[in-house]
C-alpha cells in the first residue's frame, strides 16, 4: 500500500458552467474561493452553525481570487498542489467569500472528483478535479441553482452571543461574558454554561453527567444548552488521565423533549480505564 503524499487540487468554475453571484443574482466581481477540507467528526451540514465554527474545524488546501474580466466575472479556475498526507479521503468543499468577508457560503458534491484520493489507491498524478457544475450541497446561506452558485450573505450574532444578551443584565462588562471567563466563580467557564444550559450567574448550578458502559459502546449523556449544537461539542479521551487524545464519538443525537445529548463511543478494550472529557468549540 503506497501513501498519498501528495494531491492536485483543479478547480473550476468556468463559461459554460455555473459562476458565483451576490444576493441580488448578479456576478461575483471581486471575492475569494477557499479549497479544504472540515476536520473529521465535524458535521458542516449541521442547521445553525456560525462562520466562527466552520472556521475552527477548517483546514485550507488553497485558494484562488474571482475573476473580474469582463464576460468573466464569477468564474475562476486554478490548481494547487500539496501535502496529502492525513487528508486521504476527506471530502473538499469550496468556502466562496465576497471581497471583503461579509457573505459567504460554503458548497460541496457528492462526486467523486470531491473527495481527497484515497491512500492505496491513488488515481495518475494523484489529480483531483473539481467543477462548479458538480456542486450540490451548500452550507449556510447560499443557493444553488441551475446556472449560478449564490452567495445570500451570512451575517449577523452567533447564538453564543444571543445566550449572553438573555442572561446578563444589559449592558454587561465584557470581562465577565466572553466564553472563557467564569461570571459565578463556579468552576465552570461561560462557555460551559452555554453549552451544557445552566446559569452563567447562578452559582451552584450543575450540569448531571452520566457515563455508562453498555456492550460494546461507551454513551456519555448530558443536558444540552437549548441553542447549544452538536457542532459546539469535541471529546477527549485518556487511559491515564495524563495523556489526552480525541475522541470521535461514533454517534450523537440529541433528544429535544428534555435538551439533552447522547455521544456514543467505541468501548475501551477489555480490562482497561477509559476517561472522557468535553471540550467545548467556542
Ligand atoms: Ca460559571
């Protein structure tokens, strides 16, 4: 088996296939197109994900500016070149920004010229070709249709930022409601109380955590803050509690009746301690 060491990225958007627009329809003139890939575990097709957590789980393969020729606005078309090594069958998405950053949407396929070739068996030259007529799937506000790729624009408070014009009082200092400060002095950061739906200044409020072995899984369940996603939520595990890894959970749902979240794991193997943590994405 020979390793991907590395990959070529074609991307096109060219006369004859869809080109990106503005919210009104018409021609992108001035933006950028980002090539990557989300990082494994994390779903982008999540409802309610801000730009800040796509961006935390992004990893970029390269880029390339809108052209604005005339007869060519909205189009691009580019190839880059690089390090394949841990990308081996990840999905590429295609992150479009206008200029300056306000409106964004990211957009993806299910063809197989969107995927990172697979290590074992790499196609010649290790090329990857990705057209803008391939694309079906979009992630946040943007719409695709039959000959354009829109970008609807994306602005506006992530629900982080929602939780903490409901739970202080208005007009509150910033170095009490950031996600890393603890307001209550409880021992658990903002964050936490966003995500786990407890009060940021209601100090002895705390989340229940179970963990349970059942058969061959491990499942962690804990109460979810109402707007909190499965997005805002990593795992760590450790055999010793000194030497943390990630943990991908093989399952996570979410019950609405009572906010709460299930992570369902893979058991640790016979006769051995396993800890978990969260960790939250904010
Ligand atoms: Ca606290």
């Amino acid at each position: 088996m020979s390793a991907l060491a590395a990959v070529t990225v074609d991307f096109i958007a060219q006369p004859g296939q869809r080109f990106v627009t503005d919210a009104n329809g018409a021609p992108l003139r001035e933006g950028t197109v980002q090539v990557g890939t989300f990082a494994v575990g994390f779903d982008p097709t999540v409802a309610g994900l801000t730009k800040e957590q796509l961006q935390s789980a992004w990893t970029e393969f390269g880029r390339t500016e809108i052209r604005a020729i005339a007869g060519q606005n909205g189009r691009f078309s580019d190839s880059k070149s690089g390090d394949g090594t841990g990308l081996s069958g990840h999905r590429i998405y295609w992150w479009i920004t206008s200029s300056g950053g306000e409106a964004y949407a990211v957009f993806s396929s299910d063809d197989s010229h969107w995927r990172i070739p697979t290590e074992g068996t790499p196609p010649p030259a290790n090329a990857t070709l990705t057209s803008s007529n391939e694309v079906n799937q979009v992630i946040g506000e943007g719409t695709i249709k039959p000959d354009t790729l829109q970008l609807d624009g994306f602005i506006g408070s992530s629900p982080y930022d929602a939780w903490v014009n409901t739970e202080f009082p208005p007009g509150a200092d910033v170095s009490l409601t950031g996600p890393t400060v603890d307001a209550d002095a409880d021992g658990w950061s903002n964050a936490f109380e966003f995500l786990m739906g407890t009060g940021p200044l209601g100090r002895g409020e705390y989340p229940v955590l179970e963990i349970v072995a059942r058969g061959a899984t491990t499942e962690l369940t804990f109460p979810k803050g109402a707007t909190a996603i499965t997005g805002d939520f990593s795992y760590q595990f450790s055999d010793d509690m000194i030497d943390w890894k990630t943990a991908v959970p093989a399952k996570v749902e979410i019950s609405d009746a009572n906010q709460t979240l299930k992570a369902t794991f893979s058991k640790a193997s016979a006769g051995r301690a396993r800890f978990y943590r969260i960790v939250p994405n904010l």
